[in-house]
C-alpha cells in the first residue's frame, strides 16, 4: 500500500494542498495524514510543520497515541486539552511530547467501510474544542482524504476486491454517512454502517437513499441514536 502511494507524487501533491486548505480555515495550527496497514506498518505521507511532524515520530516509534487510537477503533479520537487526557490514555506519548506546544489534538480514522487506511490528526497549539461546524468541515476534508487514497489503492493494492465491495460505483455517499453516524454517535464503523442498514429496513428504504439524506443533511445521524 505504501508503495503505491509513494509512486504518485500527484496525488500526494493534492493531498498536501486538502490539508493546508483545512489549517487555514480550522482554528489548527498543523496537521499530518499517516497511512496504516497494522500497528506497526505505518508511514507519513504528510506533515504541515516541524510539531506535527514531531508528533508523528512520537507515534509511531511508541506505538501509542491518538493516531494509533482513531486507526484501531475505527472512531474519531477528538481530545481538546492533550496536557491532561494524555497523561491518562498514552502515558508514554504524554510524557515524550511534554515539551512540544501542544494543546489540542483531534485525529480522525481514514476508512473506507470496516476497512482501515490511516489517520487524519489536527493539532493546536492551546486547549480548546472544535464546534459542530468546524467538526463538519474536518470530516468534509477526511472524506477528500479518502477518496483520493482509494483512488490510488483500488488499483494497486492485493485486496482490490475487497475494497471495491466496499466502496463500489455510486456507494461513496453510504461511507460518508458511516463516517458521519461514527463522529455524532461515538460509535464503531461496523456499528455505524449496521444502524444505517437497520434504519433503511425499517423505513422501507434503500441504504443508498438513506445515506443522500444524511450526507445532504435532510436527516440527522442523531435521529439513528438508538
């Protein structure tokens, strides 16, 4: 996988110009996209800046952190003061990065269905939340990132089938509504993707229609809480 991607230098070319784009209109001070095969198959693929280069050496030379966190839950790992939640979820990373100016770190699973591809982390140099629409605007840039991943990998990697039975002709809006129920819910991609299938057969609806509502936001993924 990353072999593949190292030999676009196009698509990683837009890759760079998405996630400045996304520090310019974030209240982020940097960012980096990591791609991910297993926890110790990993390589940066961006970083905007010295930190946020310096927080993806921390990561993966540790092997814990909010990247790692996002990759193998399949969920957003949002931590608005890292000082103190850092120091109870990654002693280790805590205790490596203590001198860096970080306040806020919010990392985001890139994913296509169940299948894991990376991570998107933002970071901030002061504590501090990011609001709904801001959260929006992030995944919006978390969508960007994938397709453009897929669109390397579909054609490259060995499991090509099974990529694109998740991310076959038409069935991106399904993924981006996943994705949207995994950052409102709190809840897995598996468990996301179950509820939105759940809905559609109650509703007498194809998954496909569901998922244009909630991307176009006609339905909140709050109204699939339970």
């Amino acid at each position: 996988m990353i072999a593949a991607l190292r030999g676009n230098t196009s698509e990683l070319d837009a890759l760079a110009r998405v996630i400045r784009a996304c520090v310019d209109v974030l209240p982020v001070d940097g960012a980096s996209i990591s791609v991910m095969s297993g926890p110790r198959e990993r390589e940066t693929l961006y970083a905007s800046d010295e930190i946020a280069t310096e927080i993806e050496n921390v990561q993966f030379t540790l092997g814990e952190g909010p990247c790692f966190e996002a990759f193998s839950t399949r969920k957003p790992v949002l931590v608005p003061d890292l000082p103190q939640a850092s120091v109870l979820e990654w002693p280790v990373f805590a205790a490596a990065i203590a001198a860096l100016p970080i306040g806020a770190i919010f990392a985001f699973p890139l994913q296509a269905g169940a299948i894991g591809i990376g991570a998107l982390d933002l970071y901030r140099r002061r504590p501090g939340w990011l609001s709904a629409d801001e959260l929006t605007v992030a995944l919006e840039v978390v969508d960007v990132v994938t397709a453009v991943l897929l669109g390397v990998l579909l054609g490259e990697v060995d499991d090509t089938a099974g990529l694109r039975g998740v991310m076959s002709p038409g069935r991106e809006q399904v993924h981006q509504a996943t994705g949207m129920l995994v950052a409102a819910l709190g809840i897995s991609a598996e468990e996301a993707l179950s509820r939105l299938r759940g809905h559609a057969f109650a509703k007498d609806r194809s998954l496909d229609e569901l998922a244009r509502d909630i991307v176009s936001r006609r339905l909140s993924p709050l109204e699939l809480a339970t």
